[in-house]
C-alpha cells in the first residue's frame, strides 16, 4: 500500500528538482560568442571603450582609435595620432572623448559626434595608462604607469592642474559619481581611494590574496568594487572601508572586469586561459560563478553593452614568436572583435 505513496512522492520530488533546474537556467542562461568582426591591421591593443549613447566601440590599436557602429557592425571612424594608446575615456556632459596615449605622454581630445581631434594636452605623467572622467569634480585623471601617479586635467581649459603620487604602478580605475576614485596598484596588491575634490589620497586598501591586480569595476548601488589579479582571483572589496568581502575564482591573464547592474553579472576576460568568467552577485556580500565561456587565447581586455547586454573583446591570433618581453606575436592581420551574448 506504500509503494504507490512512495513512488508519488520521487516523482514529486524529481518534478521540483526539474523545475528549480530550469529557473536556475534560466536565471542564468548560457552565454558563447555570438559574432567575429575581423579588422585586421598592425599594431597593438589595449582597453575598450563603449559610448552607450552613440552606440560606438573604441577600439584602441597602438596609434590610433577604431570607432565602431555596433549596431551596423561596421568601422565608421578613427581618432589618429594617439601614439601608444591605451584607453579612451567618455565625458557625455561636454560630448568629449579622451585617450591616453602611453608613448607620448599625452592626451587627446576629440569630439564624440564628429570624431573629430579637438587638442593635444601635453605633459601628463610618464605613460599614461588607464584614463578616467570624474562626473563629480568634472575633471580627467590619467594614470601613469612608469612614473607612479596620477595626473589631474580640466578639461574645460585642456590644462594639467595637479598631480597625485601613488605608491606603485597604477592600472584601471573607476569612479562611484560622488567624489571618490578608485585606482588598483599592480605592483603593491593595493586599491588606492582618492579623494576628487582635494585630489589626495584617502586610503590605501590591502587586496591580498590577490596578486597583480588589473581590471576594475564598481557596483555603485552595493558599494562593491571588484579587482581582477593575475593570481586567477577576483577581489570584492566594500567601497567605505575597504575591507574584503569575497574572493571568486577566474580564469588565468586578465586584464579587464565590467559590471552589468541590470542583471547583477560580473564579467572578466582572461587572455591566457582564453576564457570569459561570469559571475553572478547572489547578493552584495555572496558570489558565485555561472560559466567560464570559451573565448580566444589573447581575449584580455573587454567593453560592456548595457543595452544589449553584449560583451566585446579584443583578440587576434598568436603565433610562436615572441617579442622582446617574452609575449607571443600576433599573426598578421588576424585582429578580430568577439561579441559574448546569449544564444
């Protein structure tokens, strides 16, 4: 008489099973690359930036900044003269663009409608890198990393007008939009939390066990900044006081992480192990990670679309060569954007 009741209730059983699977899918629905546009071309890359806006991609390449209808999937534009650019920073108040070009020293500004290369502000700090627009203070920072500061911009008068030092090599950098910016410090495992208004140092957070820290990314709502290091590791520090809150594994090489508030993913792209880790945020204080998608192996740095919820990467083919540091060489004109979506 039992055994019926029994078998009703696994079948029970199995049926929530079956349907809790299928929510968890659902709230977490796979992801692959979705697109390949080749650009070919020489030279090098570095961060991507995305002007939600306007809907373009810059996509930095040594000399010279690619603009990219994402939407046409198509080149429809250049900002030149940028020698050893590493990022591009975007101001939608005054309608400006920024780059910080590494091998000049220098920053470029242009027009986000035009493209068009408005002035050249020289005498930043030795190679430039990350460069960020603080809505705040309405200032630039450039992060310089060979001469271990910052330097502090107006735009408004494309002028230099301060300097901060930092205690070791600066690397990405993000703003919370209410006076502070935060900038990791690879060489010292450090975040530093800088004041905009005084430009001075406020706090110099510990990011062991991260090591090597690259990528930064900020949830302003939770007050969580995420620092991705070489040691396979993702950080989550409390923006207030610095203390950690989390450490998630990821994927070996990266060198970019982007939040997505809307549906509260974290997104690292790791260039050695040629993987995309996505992390969801349980809550503010728990995560955990939801794929590892396969990518390509130099797929290091990445732009967040947060209309469409697409993932860009920057990624080219490597060969057996290597250059001077030790780093493959790209085969010629394999330069290739990845999009990351949902199938």
């Amino acid at each position: 008489m039992y055994r019926p009741l029994v078998i009703a209730v696994l079948a029970s059983l199995a049926s929530v099973a079956a349907a809790s699977t299928a929510a968890a899918d659902a709230a977490h629905p796979s992801f692959a690359v979705t697109h390949r546009l080749k650009l070919g071309g020489a030279g090098g890359w570095d961060y991507l930036s995305f002007d939600a806006q306007r809907r373009h991609l810059f996509v930095t390449r040594g000399d010279r900044v690619l603009v990219l209808d994402v939407d046409h999937d198509k080149q429809v534009g250049l900002v030149p003269d940028t020698d050893g650019v590493h990022g591009v920073a975007i101001a939608q108040s005054l309608h400006r663009g920024f780059t910080s070009n590494g091998k000049a020293d220098s920053v470029t500004v242009f027009d986000l409608d035009t493209l068009k290369t408005l002035a050249t502000i020289k005498g930043t700090g030795d190679k430039p890198d990350a460069v960020l627009y603080d809505d705040a203070s309405h200032h630039l920072f450039t992060f310089n990393g060979k001469s271990n500061n910052a330097s502090v911009i107006d735009p408004a008068k494309n002028t230099i007008i301060a300097t901060i030092p930092l205690p070791g090599k600066p690397e990405f950098a993000a703003a919370d939009g209410s006076g502070h910016v935060y900038v990791n410090i690879e060489d010292k495992s450090e975040l530093m939390d800088i004041d905009s208004s005084t430009n001075r140092v406020l706090h110099a957070w510990p990011l062991a066990p991260c090591e090597s820290p690259s990528g930064l990314a900020f949830d302003v709502a939770h007050a969580r900044l995420f620092s991705v290091c070489d040691n396979r590791l993702m950080t989550v520090l409390d923006s207030h006081d610095g203390h950690r809150v989390a450490t998630v594994p990821i994927g070996d090489g990266p060198d970019a992480v982007a939040f997505d508030p809307a549906d509260g993913l974290i997104y690292s792209s790791n260039g050695e192990s040629g993987t995309l880790t996505v992390v969801h945020e349980e809550d503010p204080d728990h995560y955990k990670v939801v794929a590892n998608v396969p990518t390509k192996e130099s797929a290091r740095t990445l732009a967040l679309d947060p209309l469409k919820h697409h993932v860009y990467l920057s990624s080219a083919q490597l060969s057996d060569k290597k250059d001077e540091r030790g780093r493959p060489i790209p085969v010629a004109g394999s330069f290739t954007l990845l999009t990351v979506g949902r199938p």
